[in-house]
C-alpha cells in the first residue's frame, strides 16, 4: 500500500479548500484579471500543497519518499479534479466550460501540486 488513502483524501479536500479560498479572496484585489495572478496562483498552490503534504507526514517518515509523495500528489491532484468540476467548469466558469482544464497555468498548477508533495516526502526523510 503506497499511502492511507482516507487521510490522503481528507489532505486533498484540505488543500482544495484553503486555495479556494485565499484565491476566492484575491478575486477583490487589482491583480486579478492580470497576466500575474496566474503566476501568484501557481506560487499559492504550491506552498499550499507543499504545507498539507508536510503536516501529512509529520508523524512519520515515508520509506520511500518518491513513491508515496507521487502517491499523495495523484491523490490530491485527483481530488481537486472532482471537486473542480461541479464548482468552476458548472459553477464559476461555465462560460470556459471543460476548456477550464486544458488551459496552460491550470495543467502547471497541478503538476506543481504533485511536485510540493514529492518535495515534502523528501524533506522529511
């Protein structure tokens, strides 16, 4: 067994939920609309991820770090695209609609995701 799927599902929810929220609240700043916001959001969901995966293992030390960080990266990752789909692609951004996925700084904030994840394993072996 890679990682306890029951908390790696409960980090997800954490992790979708507190970025959600600090980018829900950006949404009121001059930035937002602007090319920045983009790279901001890449930069939040990353120390975001990087946080919950740290507190993931904070009790224990995983024994093959690139494994079960890869592990819980897919996990979270996965989370987020369920959750993503009735709130922005039906939700907020029903206008881009499954278009949502496939643009360049949502695939790269996924995949920063699954790296913060990775990072944090190795960190705390």
């Amino acid at each position: 067994m890679c990682i306890n799927y029951k908390q790696a599902l409960l980090a997800g929810v954490i992790n979708y939920a507190v970025i959600f929220l600090i980018i829900s609240g950006m949404m009121a700043t001059p930035l937002w609309g602007t090319e920045t916001v983009k790279y901001v959001n890449m930069a939040i969901g990353f120390v975001i991820a990087y946080l919950v995966a740290w507190n993931f293992y904070f009790k224990a030390k995983p024994a093959d770090w690139l494994k079960e960080g890869l592990c819980l990266g897919l996990v979270m990752t996965a989370v987020a695209v369920v959750i993503e789909i009735p709130v922005m692609v039906y939700g907020f951004a029903a206008a881009q609609g499954w278009s949502w996925f496939t643009q360049w700084n949502m695939l790269a904030s996924y995949a920063f995701g699954i790296v913060a994840c990775m990072v944090a394993a190795k960190m705390k072996k």
